[in-house]
C-alpha cells in the first residue's frame, strides 16, 4: 500500500524467478507500465536514473551499464536504485514516539541467481567511520 507520492514510486508486481531479476524483464515489466514508450529501455533507465541522490549514485548506475550491458546482454541482472527496505509509513505513525528503521532505503539492490541479494551502498555519512570507529 502506498499512502503518498504513489506517483514517485515503481512497484514490481511481478514474480521474480529463481533466476533473480534481469535488465530485460524490468524492462518488459516496464513496457506494460508505459505502453506509449517507444524505447522503454531508455524510458526505463532515465526514470531511474532521475531518482538517484548523489553523483556517485550516478557515476555507478552508469557506469554498471556502459560496462556489464555489452558483456551481458539479456543477461544483465538488474540494478535496482533506491529500494526501501521494511519500509512501512503506518507502522512510522503508530510508533509516534520512536523513529522508524533509520536506514530504510538502499542505494542500489542486485536480485541474483539463487535468491541472492546484492546490496550496494555508494554514500552517506552512514557508511563513514566516526573517530575511526564504524558508524
């Protein structure tokens, strides 16, 4: 369920395979989203690039495709940015006196063979030590 901003959010309703999810079947999900897309690939990538928050987010969501897509074709697991994790704002607002999970979204999500999750955290001061410590 979204409350707000359903708009901004991309919801995949589709079953992901064993096979986790690849690059062209985001994109076939993505044509039946926007069926006037004469390029949905491109639709595609430039809608999720738009979400990125930083510019190394960018540089590595660019960078992923200019390198594995011409190695990988059809093959290419999908690069999934701005993924929440548990992320539930009803639940935020019955806990009104305790925040919410602190770090509710991932930069970046990769759904592998073997129901493999790859989380890619790029920036933010959470992923910095504070006085050589781990934050």
């Amino acid at each position: 369920v979204i409350l707000s901003n359903a708009a901004s959010c991309l919801v995949y309703d589709r079953p992901i395979r064993r096979d986790g999810l690849l690059w062209s079947e985001l994109v076939d999900w993505w044509r039946s989203q926007d069926p006037a897309s004469d390029e949905p690939a491109r639709a595609l990538g430039e809608r999720l690039h738009a979400s990125l928050a930083s510019d190394a987010e960018r540089t590595l969501f660019s960078t992923y495709f200019k390198i594995y897509r011409p190695r990988l074709g059809d093959a290419l697991p999908a690069l999934i940015p701005q993924v929440y994790l548990q992320y539930d704002p009803a639940m935020v607002k019955l806990l009104r006196h305790r925040s919410g999970l602190r770090r509710q979204r991932m930069d970046f999500l990769l759904l592998l063979p073997g129901h493999q999750r790859v989380v890619i955290e790029v920036d933010g001061s959470q992923h910095f030590s504070a006085e050589r410590k781990p934050s």
